[in-house]
C-alpha cells in the first residue's frame, strides 16, 4: 500500500524543506513533492537550496535510463575489470567551494523507467549512485506530477521499502504565496492585478490549465515577446489590430477560458470581484444591494469566492471564517432561489456547515446577524433553529 500524500501549500513546502536541509542528510528519509504540472516544485526546491547556500543540481529523470545514473562503463585492462566514469549530471564527487552542500533535484519521477525507481532506492539509502559516492551533506529531493488525473504518464513507486524512506508531500499552490513571489521578480503589473481580484484564477486542478508556470510564461510573453510592459500598453494594443494574436498567445500558455477573461476584464472590467467579496468590501457590498451588479458578474464572483473557501478550508487556515462571513452576507442578500442555490454549492462544494453560525458572527451584529441565521435555518433545517 502507498502512502498518501499530506497536502501542503508553498509556505508549508518552504518550511518543511528549510529544515529537511537543516538536518544536513542526516535523517533516514528523502523528501517526495507531488502535484499539478506547472505549479512551482522545482522552484520552491531551488530557492530553498539558495537559501541554504547549497549547490542545487537539477536532473530530469524522464530522460535518464538506469546505466546513465551509473556511468558509462570503461575497461581497465591493467586489472581487467571493468570501471564506470562518473556522470556529470550526478553531484560531484567534493561539495563545490563555497557551498554549505548539495541539493539534488531528481524531477519528472512519474516519467522514470522503472529501473531508473530502483536505483533512486540505493541513491536514498546508501548515499551513492552506482558506484559513485555521494559527497557527505547531499540532500535528495524528489519531484513528479500526479499522473492520469493530469494527462501524464506515471510510473508508480510500487515498492513498500522505498515509499517508506520517503516523506511525501502533495504541493497545493495559494494565490497569496504566488502574489508575494510575483511581486518581487517583477510579474506583469496587469496579471498581478488580475490573481489578486480574481485569486481562484491562478490555477485550475481539474482542467490543469491556467497554471502559475503558464501566468508566468504569459507574462514574459507580454512583457518581452510584445513590449507590452505596463497596463495602459497592453489595453492600448487589446483595444487595437494586435487583439487576435494577444490572445492567441495567451490562450496557448493559460488555455482559452483563461485567457479570453483575462482580456476581457481588461476591456470592460466586473462590477464585482472574489477579492471584493472574501475582504467585505464595503463600496462592492452597497453595489450589490443597489442591483447595481450584473447578475452574471455576481455569479462569477461568488463561483471564484467558493472555489476560494474550499481551498482555504482544505489547507486548515485559520482565517476562515471573517471571508467566509463576508460571502455569506452575499449570499444572505441575494434573491431567494438565487440564494438557495449558493448557499447549497457552498455547501456542497466546501463541505462547510458548522462553521457557518461563527462566520456569520464575525462580520454582522444585531439585526443583520439575526436575520442572516434565520436565512440559512430556513434553508438547511426548514425553519428549526441553526444550531449556535
């Protein structure tokens, strides 16, 4: 039986690594991140190992047969025998100078030959590849996709001794990490702005596409392939001949669905937003009760609000129920079939109910508070009172 992977965000996976490398190979296991294809494995292991000042080699195994690990075998005719000269893919035999020690990335293990599975056994457990050493502080991470739910082929570890020397972890990315790191480098202003309003849009597990590898390759392409470094630029040239092929670029690395919302929230922005409803936006809330929010706008938003919550619920946040409560009054002031609707897909979807109560405390008092848990009693329990 295989272990099952523990669901992890990148803030987790930061720490978690951080101290795995803290230990400096002394602990009896090696680390294993699975996930959706283009959700940032190979750089949250490479920023780690900046961190930690350790030399970062990244070795895809999808390319790689088992006697490539081990190194191509030379006659020694003096002692006739034969020998095997060290890959250069594989750590080197001394920590390079200046290096605290190793970081060996061995991505793409889902696509490995299964010969290529067994040797990563004797890699994990005995600090050595063929018959080449490791260098003392190596430490191995391990990488793949998920494989049939994501399209790709995958080769399972089918083996109780090596899923037991390894802590295996399935990478789940938030749109607050990925808004923090796209800062920094210097991600296109208008997808920056984009993620933030509309976080649920930075990945999509069932479809894979959009992903933050494509929001990243769709910003280069805006940015260098079209010069397009700023907002009013790339409204300038949407509004304009270059319409077609913008989008056509940006449905190729981001996937259509993606890409024509992204073009067209430019164009003729939402009334009403995710992030304006999880914050409790006080302007955004009057527009709504003034039926100043297209219906659809609504319904896109709240949709984008519940994927949000299911996520937050899914990785234990603590902050919960303050943009749990601000949906609610949403949902609370919505007409009445519209508002069954989406409390029911809130509650199918995130599997929130005893929260509800504390949610709807957090953001109203008196009347309001009230009146929004006898809304929902009359949905869930036809009347009876909603238990406190």
């Amino acid at each position: 039986m295989q272990k099952r992977p523990v669901e992890v965000d990148a803030g987790e996976m930061a720490e978690i690594l951080d101290r795995y490398l803290d230990a400096r190979g002394q602990v009896n296991y090696a680390v294993k991140i699975v996930g959706h294809p283009g959700i940032g494995k190979s750089s949250i292991v490479k920023q780690a190992a900046e961190r930690k000042n350790r030399y970062f080699i990244d070795t895809r195994l999808a390319f790689k047969e088992n006697i490539d690990l081990g190194g191509y075998p030379v006659p020694d005719h003096e002692n006739q025998r034969m020998i095997y000269y060290r890959p250069r893919f594989i750590p080197p035999e001394e920590v390079p100078e200046g290096y605290d020690g190793i970081v060996w990335f061995l991505d793409e293990a889902n696509r490995a030959h299964p010969t290529v599975i067994q040797t990563l056994f004797q890699v994990i457990t005995e600090g050595r590849c063929g018959e080449h050493l490791l260098p003392e502080n190596t430490i191995i991470v391990i990488a793949g996709n998920l494989g049939e739910e994501d399209h790709t082929h995958i080769t399972d570890f089918d083996d109780s001794a090596l899923d037991g020397r390894l802590g295996i972890f399935h990478l789940k990315p938030l749109a607050e990490h990925w808004l923090d790191w796209a800062r920094k480098i210097g991600i296109h202003p208008t997808v920056v702005r984009y993620i933030s309003r509309f976080p649920e849009r930075l990945w999509d597990a069932a479809a894979i596409h959009p992903n933050p590898r494509g929001w990243h390759q769709a910003s280069l392409a805006l940015s260098l392939s079209y010069g397009l470094g700023d907002e009013e630029s790339l409204h300038d040239a949407l509004s304009g001949s270059s319409r077609r092929s913008v989008e056509k670029v940006l449905a190729s690395l981001i996937g259509d669905l993606a890409a024509s919302d992204f073009v067209t929230q430019i164009l003729t922005p939402r009334q009403l937003t995710t992030h304006e409803i999880l914050s409790g936006d006080g302007e955004a809330f009057a527009r709504f009760t003034k039926a100043e929010v297209p219906v659809e706008d609504l319904l896109w938003a709240v949709s984008g609000a519940v994927t949000r919550i299911r996520e937050m619920k899914m990785a234990d946040d603590e902050g919960l129920l303050i943009p749990l409560g601000n949906l609610l009054r949403y949902v609370g002031a919505s007409r009445a079939d519209a508002r069954v609707s989406y409390f029911l897909m809130l509650l199918r979807e995130c599997g929130l109910f005893s929260q509800i109560p504390d949610a709807v405390r957090t953001v109203s008092e008196g009347n309001e508070q009230e009146e929004l848990l006898g809304l929902f009693t009359d949905v869930v329990f036809d009347g009876e009172k909603i238990p406190a």
